[in-house]
C-alpha cells in the first residue's frame, strides 16, 4: 500500500474527490466518504470499526471541521492507535482555538450481562408493528443500588429512532417490569439477546445512513456493543414448512398482528382494482365478483411482495415468532418461524396465505366502511368501492375466505 494512501490528508482528499480506493472495502470506503462529508453524523463506535487509515481520514476531516465531539468521545479508544489520532485532533482544534473539552476519562469497563452473570437483567420487548417498529428496553447494574435503563425506539427500515437513558432505583425497575408485563403487549428478553437486536438495530443505523439519536454511542459503550456490520439471516426452510405455512393466515387472527396493514399507496391500489371489479362495465354474477375480488386481492399482494420485501417481513415474522413462544403461543409460534424461512429464501409457490391475509384484511374494512355508510344513509346510491364492496363475514371459503352474498 503506497503511503499516500495512508497518510490521514491524502486518503481524506481522495475520498472526497472521489477517487477509487481499492485497498479497502467497498462498504467501508462509502460509509467514510459520506461521514468526511458530514463529520456530525460519524458516531464514535461507527469509526472504530473502520479499517485504521479510513478511521484516521474521518478525524482528519473532525480537525478540519472544527469539530470536537468525535476526536473527544474517540479519544478514550480501546484502539490505541485511534485514541492516540483522537488526541493528536484535540491538541490540533485547542491550538486553532477551538473551545475543547478535554480528553474524554476512559470509559468504564463494559458490563454487558453475560448469560451466566448473576446481576444479569432480563431486558424488556414490546411486539412489532405494521411499521416494522417495537420498543426494547435494556437495563444494567451500577455500583451501588442503581439501574441504568435505556428505552429506545427500533425500526427494522432504519435501526434506533428515539431513545432515553437514565437511572432507576432497584425497586423502580422491578415495578417496571411488573407493570409492563401485567399490562400485556411486552415480553422478557435475556439480556444477550436484547443486546444482539441493540447491535442489529445501530448496524440498520449505519448501513441505511440514519443517524444515531443522542447517546446511542453511549449506550452502545456500556453495554459492550458493536452494531452488527452484515444484514440478518434466516435459516432455509424446513421440510414441514411449507404445510405450516398454509396456516399462516391465522397470524392476522392475533391481537398484534390484526392491526397489520400494507402501506397506504399499496391499500389505495386494491381500492383502485376493487372499484373496478365493482363498477365496471361486465355484468358480474356474485360468485364472478368474489372471484375477481381475490384475484385483486393476490394480484396486488404479489406485486408488493418483492424480494426485498418478502425479507423484511420475513424479520418481522422471525421476531414475532419469538414473541409467540415467550407468550405461551407455541402453535403461532411455529406458524411464524416457517413462513418467515419461506419468504425470506423466496419461496413462491404455493403462494404466501399470509401475504393474501394482509390485502384481504383491507377489503374487509372497505365492506364495513360501506355497511356503515349504507346504514347511515338509507336509500343512497353506492358511489364507490367504500359502499359497493361485498360485506364479509366470519364464515371462511378457501383459499380467500372472501363471502359475496
């Protein structure tokens, strides 16, 4: 490697015309050039885990920024070699007369619970979304009778939105945890798994360049993590997949997933199909209209369901699987975890009933928002899908379970 493309200004000038730097990773190189663009948005565990020369660019680019939170926080590094830079661009920004806080006090050594540590707190997990977004709440031990507890925000799009850190008593986190999980809609984690969706969460963080909420770089200190560089994998499926998953309609039956609704434009284009099928110019028998009503309803579903998308559902249904098993349900459990193999890996025939469940869901709320207009309006004529569109109810036909009558 030649020097000039280590030396901290010449590989900062490359990166910021551009210029091809093959010696290091793709991803790395990418990330990097976008935080010597914006210094404020590198956090300090981010840079840590960028090869050395590229680490060193960034707090190049802090000195010549005239920024100081990165060289302060990075100069208590467990990585000699970066604290040492961290406090070189200190020395550099006080003597340009840049107000400086001083090297930062080496931080506290990482208490992150291990499974067979006696002070271990179980962490808490609320239930995922239609957005793909769940509370997780962490909480550490500190000398004394104390209890750091941070309570964050996770989107599986984004990483960490929202958090809050702060110190409990004891007393006051037991009542926390005794209330939440009484309440209901929250489950117990082990505190090594909690920390592996933290590190999954800030790895979303970076890799989709949204930036760290105040103190996540804290949080991730204390507990001893390191946000997880490569997108989650799911196991193949199983053999018994496939007939489990037939099931997988039943999913929507939960009180955490009934709520679950594709995103508006994807819901306004199966009210465009139904208005169709209902106003369109063919005299339909009931049965033609239920029939075409379903084909809508898997046309669409096929569609939104991309690759992209049958993985990022599949997390979703991975996540709640464990969800399921943690609140006695071991039979939706199992429903989860097959389907969620099967979309992740893409398999496509036969088609996911829990994709189809997800549109049908909708038109069952255009049918009750049409029996409720109907009723509210005696003798008006039918001016859209919301009052044309066949009524449901509780009796189930496969494969849609759609009943026109």
């Amino acid at each position: 490697m030649s020097s000039s493309s280590t030396d901290p200004r010449s590989l900062l000038d490359a990166l910021r015309a551009g210029a091809p730097l093959p010696a290091f990773p793709a991803e790395a190189v990418e990330s990097t050039r976008a935080w010597v663009r914006d210094v404020s948005q590198a956090a300090p565990a981010s840079v840590e885990s960028l090869p050395e020369p590229l680490a060193l660019a960034v707090l190049e680019a802090a000195v010549a920024a005239g920024h100081t939170a990165l060289p302060e926080s990075l100069s208590a590094s467990k990585v000699k070699p970066l604290a040492k830079a961290a406090k070189k661009a200190l020395y550099q920004l006080r003597s340009r007369g840049v107000a400086v806080a001083g090297p930062a006090r080496a931080a506290e050594p990482p208490r992150a619970a291990a499974p067979s540590s006696p002070e271990a707190l179980d962490a808490l997990a609320s239930a995922i979304t239609s957005e793909g977004e769940r509370a997780l709440v962490l909480a550490r031990p500190l000398r004394g009778a104390g209890v750091e507890v941070v309570q964050m925000q996770v989107s599986d799009e984004r990483g960490v939105v929202a958090l809050q850190l702060g110190d409990r008593s004891r007393g006051t986190w037991r009542k926390l945890v005794k209330d939440g999980l009484a309440h209901g809609g929250i489950v117990e984690l082990p505190s090594e798994e909690a920390t592996a969706l933290l590190a999954e969460a800030a790895g979303t963080n970076l890799r989709t360049r949204t930036p760290f909420p105040d103190g996540l770089d804290v949080v991730l200190r204390h507990f001893g993590v390191q946000p997880q560089q490569a997108p989650t994998e799911l196991p193949p499926p199983e053999p018994e997949d496939v007939r489990r998953a037939q099931e997988a309609d039943v999913l929507h039956d939960t009180v955490e997933l009934a709520s679950w609704l594709p995103p508006e434009s994807d819901v306004r284009t199966l009210v465009q199909k139904m208005d169709e099928v209902v106003h369109g110019p063919l005299s339909l028998s009931d049965v033609q209209r239920q029939e075409q009503l379903q084909a809508a309803v898997v046309s669409v579903a096929r569609d939104f369901f991309t690759p992209e998308v049958r993985q990022r559902y599949a997390l979703r249904l991975w996540r709640m699987a464990d969800y399921f098993a943690r609140s006695a349900r071991p039979r939706e459990a199992d429903i989860a975890r097959a389907e969620a193999r099967r979309l992740f890996h893409g398999a496509q025939e036969p088609f996911s009933r829990f994709a189809e469940r997800l549109f049908e869901k909708v038109l069952a709320l255009v049918a009750a928002a049409g029996a409720q207009a109907a009723g509210a309006r005696p003798g008006a004529d039918s001016g859209g899908p919301a009052e044309a569109a066949p009524a449901l109810t509780q009796e189930r036909r496969s494969p849609g379970g759609l009943i026109i009558p």
